[in-house]
C-alpha cells in the first residue's frame, strides 16, 4: 500500500521513535513510523499527516488523526494510545470519529438554527442582525468547537472582553449563544447545562448587566419646543416629513410608519391595524386614528401596484434614516435661526447646543423620542397608566391580566389621541399642507 520508498523508510525507522525536530524537518516522501501503530505519512509535494494502523474488531484500520500542522508528535501519540486502548476494550474509534464528525461546530450549529427559525424572525434585517452579532463577537474564539466542546470558560472569552464596555450588546450575544446551545442539546448535539445561561451560572462570575449598563434615551424634544416644533415641520415637503409627522401623531415607532400599507387603514373607522409580523411585541396592534392624523392620510396620492403608505421615491420603503434626516435638517434650521437671532440682537452664543435638543441630555431630537415626549404628556394630563401603554404597543400587566383583558380601550385611546393632536397642533389639526404635486408627478 505504501510502495517501496514507505516500506524502505518504515524498515529504517521501525526501531527508532520520532522526534518533533526529525517530523519538522523531514523532506523525503514516505511513511516514518513511531509506535502504537501510529505513522508520519510525508507525500511527494512535502504535505505530513498523521495515520495510525489499529486492530478493531479483528480487522485491520487506518485512522486518519489530522496533519502535521495541527495536530503536534505528543497530540498525535496521545490519540493513538487512547484508541489503542478503545479497541483493546472491544471499543470502535472509528466510529466515534464519525459520531464527532457529526457534531456540528458553534457556527454551522448557527446556520441550522437560523435555518430553522426563518418564519420566526419579524424580517430579514433581524435575522441578519442575529448572525452579524456572532459573526462579530463570537466565532472568531468558538465558531469552530463542536457544540459538545463548549465550556463556560470558553463562553466567557467571547463575553468577558465586551461585557462593561458593550454590556447591552454582550447581553444579546450571551442569549444567541445560549439559544443555540439549548438548540443543540434538543437535537443530542450535546448533553448538560447550558454554559451560556444567565440564572444559576454566569450570573454568579459577571456583574449584573443593570450594574455596568449604560442606558442611553433617545433625545427628545420638551413639550414646551413640541408645537413650535410642529409649526416648523409644516414647511418641509416630500414624503418623508409626511411620515414624520404620522409618526408624531400616532405615537408609532419608525419602522411600522415606514412599512405601513393601506390595507391596514380603515378611513371610515379611523382605525389602523398593525400585523403581529411588523411589531416590536410580535403581537397585533390597533392605533385609534386622530382627525389630523387622517387628514395626512388623505392628503397622500396612491400609486398602482404599490400598497405602501409612505412610499420612497423609487417605490420602496423609507429608510430609517430617510426620518432622521428630516429632524436633522430642521435641527440645523432651527440652530442657524437662534444664532441668527443673536447676532441681531448683539447676544454672543454660549457654546451650548442649539435648536431641536433634549434638555436633559443635550442631544438633537430624534424621531423615536417622540415616544417619549408623547408618553411624558400622557402622564401630566392624569391619563390612565395602562391607558398611555397599550397607545405606545406596550406589554401591559402580567399574563393572567392579559388574558382576562379583552379589549385595548380603543375609544379611550381615541379620545387620547385627539387631545394630543390639538395639543401638537395647537388646535390646528385639520391644517395639513397639500402633497407637493413635483414629488407626485416625478413618480
């Protein structure tokens, strides 16, 4: 089998054990031998892999055990006295070959579970967010253990780096590790604790997330600036300020304007009706309509073939930046106006930050502070606790209270909502200004 130069160099070496510096060096083609069956096989283009000859079960076998390269003298030897010692016992090592063979590693385990799971996750964007965070932080250190291999310590290695610094994001990584391990046991990849559960065992090693979590709010605006706000908006043309201002009014988050279709909107109820597929919760939501509200609605052309509410330009969704942009516009607008006004008054600027900023944290509003800003408003005007929660699609009450709850208060909320928009609009809410005809006709 091994040809003349092999069983030349097999005669050579047959009484003489190997050395690291000998397998390091060694250049001639051939099959070098050690003991315990176990032999350097060098080939003719220079490559050396290791392959043991073993009795297993009354028959003879060739175990491949891995290159040189990866596998040094003293692993090598390891490994073929443990499988001496297997088929001594009647054991098979082939077979546990082949069984290890089958055990995925950490990141083919996640491409099957993220297989899986496709129907599971609210859009494309959110699975591939899911496996950038591993990509990232995780396989490089054990993407390539076989899921049966991971320790807690080799759990820790991911997180340990990034657990004070990026705690929010290390939170999400440890639960995707976790998942995809529990995920694994389920389908015998591997038996035993979870080493990336949080309760009874790395929470006993990490500090907990609350202690080094840094929170950091969206910037919103005061309810002072937010009519004066509105006023500004309302000189902003294109379709994007129209989702914005959508957004305000309806206390929605960005993603369930941007992808709103109008086969969700009842005109003549004043209803709009979220699938459980676009929300944040996974669960249906129903927004109660405000007359301002509808007005934009109505204000808005309809395009053939295309259901979106908000269409971009070329008849895609927005982008979640499309928004920001509108307020970062009129934040800079609105910074330019107040120096400005300084200047004509002989006022020097005291440095601090201008415009459309949250006075608490200094920072440019965004359009998700208008959450906030709506929820704050709700709160001053005595409005119901539960009330203001399920107008922002927020889990409200434990599960028994939910499921005895049958309905979502939605005239209440109607009543709510009405109020916010005289409030916003300073009593204006019927004054909406006309789709701009150039935006329209360039469709």
């Amino acid at each position: 089998m091994w040809g003349k130069m092999a069983m030349a160099s097999e005669s050579k070496r047959a009484t003489k054990r190997l050395t690291a510096a000998f397998c390091e060096n060694v250049k001639e083609a051939g099959r070098y031998e050690d003991g315990n069956g176990l032999g350097l096989v060098v080939s003719a283009n220079g490559a050396r892999r290791w392959l043991q000859r073993i009795i297993i079960q009354g028959k003879r076998r060739d175990l491949g055990l891995g290159s040189f390269d990866l596998v040094p003298l003293a692993e090598a030897r390891a490994k073929a006295v443990a499988n001496r010692k297997l088929a001594r016992s009647g054991g098979d090592p082939l077979a546990e070959k082949r069984e290890k063979a089958a055990t995925p590693t950490f990141a083919e385990a996640t491409g099957l579970f993220l297989a899986g799971k496709e129907v599971g996750f609210r859009n494309p964007k959110h699975r591939q967010q899911w496996r950038n965070t591993l990509d990232t932080y995780a396989f490089g250190k054990i993407g390539h253990l076989r899921v049966n291999e991971i320790t807690v310590q080799d759990v820790l290695r991911v997180l340990a780096p990034i657990w004070t610094e990026k705690n929010e994001t290390a939170s999400r990584v440890r639960g995707r590790i976790e998942a995809i391990l529990a995920w694994a046991t389920t389908h015998g990849h591997r038996m035993g604790d979870n080493p990336a559960r949080w309760r009874g065992g790395l929470e006993t090693i990490l500090p907990e997330p609350g202690s080094v979590q840094q929170v950091t709010h969206h910037g919103a605006l005061s309810q002072d600036d937010a009519p004066r706000w509105w006023i500004a908006l309302q000189t902003r043309e294109g379709m994007a300020a129209k989702a914005l201002a959508f957004l305000a009014l309806t206390w929605a988050r960005s993603g369930e304007i941007r992808g709103a279709e109008w086969g969700e909107i009842d005109l003549e109820r004043g209803i709009w009706t979220i699938p459980a597929s676009r929300m944040k919760a996974g669960r249906e939501h129903r927004v109660a309509l405000s007359g301002a509200a509808l007005d934009i609605l109505r204000s808005l052309p309809r395009f053939d073939g295309n259901p979106l509410v908000f269409p971009a330009a070329r008849g895609g969704m927005l982008s979640d930046m499309t928004l920001s942009a509108v307020m970062r516009r009129m934040q800079e607008t609105e910074a330019q106006r107040l120096d400005e006004a300084d200047k004509a008054a002989g006022r020097r600027p005291n440095g601090a930050p201008r415009g459309w900023i949250d006075p608490r944290s200094k920072r440019p509003a965004v359009p998700h502070g208008w959450r906030s800003v709506a929820r704050d408003w709700a709160a001053e005007q005595g409005y119901d606790h539960d009330l203001a929660e399920i107008a922002l699609a927020h889990v409200v009450g434990s599960d028994v209270e939910r499921a005895y709850r049958r309905g979502d208060m939605l005239d209440r909320r109607r009543a709510m909502a009405e109020a916010w928009a005289r409030f916003l609009t300073g009593g204006k809410a019927a004054s909406v200004v006309p789709f701009p005809v150039k935006e329209a006709a360039g469709r």
